[in-house]
C-alpha cells in the first residue's frame, strides 16, 4: 500500500478486507456493500410478519394499553376513518425538556417542503412557517421508541430502524397547511428515503411513513390545534382551499387535537394492503395540518414509522446501526 495513500481510502482498503475474510457468513449486494466508510456490510431483516392495523372504537372511546411495564396510558379514539388516536400524557415532561433541548444544540432552520419542484425555507413558503431540527441519540429517544412499539403493535425493528425524530417549532402565528405525511408513489420505481443516503430529494427517493406518532412538547397558550379536515367524512372529495388553509378554515376541520405537553396523537398514513398484510395506497384522508399559533410558542416531535413496499420490506436502512 502507497505510503501517500489517503487516510480514508486506506481505511476503506482495510474494512473492504475484513468485509471478503468474513464474505462466507456475511454477504450482500455490492451495491449495499458498505453502509458508510468502516463498517461492514449487513444483513436484511427478514421481517415474515404483517403491519399490525389497530382497529379504532366509536369516537370517544378508550382503551387502556400498556406503554412499560408499570405504565400504562388511555388510547383514545377521535376518528375511524382514518383512524386517529391521541394518547394524554406519553412523554413526561422530563422527556419533552429534553427533546427540545437537543433540538436547541442541533440548531433550528427554516422549516423545508419535501415533494415540492424546489425546496423552499418557510420564509418563501406559503405551506407552512415554522422552524425544524431532526434529532437522534440517548436513552430517552430509545426508551421512546420501545414504547411506540408497544402503543402501535409495530415490532421494535420496525421502529428502531425508522428516521430521526423531527423537532418543529412554531411561533405566534406559525402554521402548516394540509399535507400529507407520506407519498403516494411508494412501490411506484424510486427507492425508499429511508433505504437512501442524503440529501433526500422526489428525484431521488420517496417518503415511506406508514404511521405517524405526534408529540406536544409544551402547552401552548393558543392556538396551533392539529386538524384532520377531511377525517371521518362521507362524500368523496377533491382537495380544495376549503381543506388546505387551515388559517382561514381550521374551525371547519371535524377533528382538531388540542396540545397539551406530553400527548401523543398517532394516525395512519397508509392502508395496510389485504394481500401482503403490508403498507397499501395512501391513506387520502390522513390529511392534516397545524393551525395558527395564535399565542405563544408551539413545540412538536414527529416519530414516524418507515415501511417500504413489500418487495423491498427486508432491505436494509440506513438508519439500522443507530442504536449499536
């Protein structure tokens, strides 16, 4: 080996070498061969169960569930269709502190649109004003994750594997109009965002999120509801003004959570296909938004569930070593 060899391709020469010594026990696509710089290439998970689908009670119902052993928390029913849960007190306000506080040091930006011609900061975007960071690591993301297990029945693999939590703050007069979480092109061609490396881009891959778990971090003064306009309604629809500006229409909406520091409003972003047991079509009335924060401050964690389409369902994530 040259002596003027670059530091990182000559441990990349090395790692590539441990990666052909262990190729007997330890193979994979050379195109997945290296998960980044150092570490080896790895396995799928082979996952041969289905997505669970909770089904919701009447509007008003409640379940009890345990989260951890010894803790156990009221899962509410708000809508059917799609199902909507919220689930009062999820995080303590120990936890909510926290995630603030890594949002804090990661740094908060302009909050970016995912699926739009050209990514915009919030300041040029009318969709949405607010500020965003994602974060990761500690023990109390972790002890988050396994107890999303345990509210959506979703295996911990599942879950740990899924993206980085995403911190949105939103201040007096902050907002995002009607979106959806999630794509309607999964298993259409483009890769999943979650089997990508960054930047995450619609011409390059495509949002995977099966499920949505929202947490309120704070109380806030007034204001900033997160509205479902077209839950539980009967007619067919086109998606109108009516449903996106939720400044002007936010009343109109047929469910609207209240924040409250710690409560979890979860929500299906897909339908669970009948054949595969697996993630389906768009879920078209999973639209929702934020309405305006009329005082005060507004701070949100989003923990989204990532799940390819079902010929892809065992590929590797790029977010699997997080925890190792």
């Amino acid at each position: 080996m040259s002596r003027t060899m670059p530091l990182a391709w000559a441990m990349l020469y090395m790692s590539s070498a441990r990666v052909q010594r262990n190729a007997t026990v330890n193979t994979c696509e050379k195109t997945e061969q290296y998960s980044f710089i150092l570490r080896q290439c790895k396995l799928p998970t082979i996952r041969d169960y289905t997505l669970p689908w909770i089904r919701p009670g009447e509007a008003g119902s409640k379940e009890r569930i345990q989260s951890h052993p010894g803790i156990t928390h009221w899962r509410s029913t708000l809508a059917q269709n799609p199902p909507v849960f919220e689930i009062p007190g999820f995080l303590t306000p120990e936890e909510c502190s926290l995630i603030i506080s890594q949002a804090r040091a990661r740094g908060l930006r302009g909050a970016r649109q995912m699926g739009a011609r050209e990514a915009r900061t919030s300041s040029q975007a009318s969709g949405r004003v607010a500020q965003t960071a994602f974060v990761s690591g500690g023990h109390h993301l972790l002890s988050i994750r396994h107890r999303i297990s345990a509210l959506t029945g979703i295996p911990l693999d599942l879950v740990l594997e899924s993206e980085p939590v995403q911190v949105v703050m939103y201040t007096a007069g902050g907002y995002y109009h009607s979106h959806y979480d999630s794509s309607r092109d999964v298993g259409q061609g483009k890769p999943c965002c979650h089997h990508t490396w960054f930047p995450h881009t619609k011409h390059r891959c495509v949002l995977c999120r099966y499920l949505t778990v929202l947490v309120y971090l704070n109380d806030v003064e007034e204001g900033g509801e997160t509205a479902f306009p077209v839950a539980d309604q009967d007619y067919d629809f086109r998606i109108s003004r009516e449903h996106t500006n939720l400044t002007e229409n936010c009343h109109r909406a047929p469910v609207a959570v209240t924040p409250e520091m710690g409560k979890a409003v979860m929500w299906y972003n897909h339908h669970r296909e009948a054949k595969t047991g697996w993630i389906g079509p768009l879920h078209r009335r999973s639209l929702h938004g934020g309405c305006n924060v009329r005082k005060g401050e507004k701070w949100i964690a989003n923990f989204w569930i990532n799940a390819a389409d079902y010929v892809n369902k065992d590929r590797y994530s790029v977010y699997a070593e997080r925890w190792e």
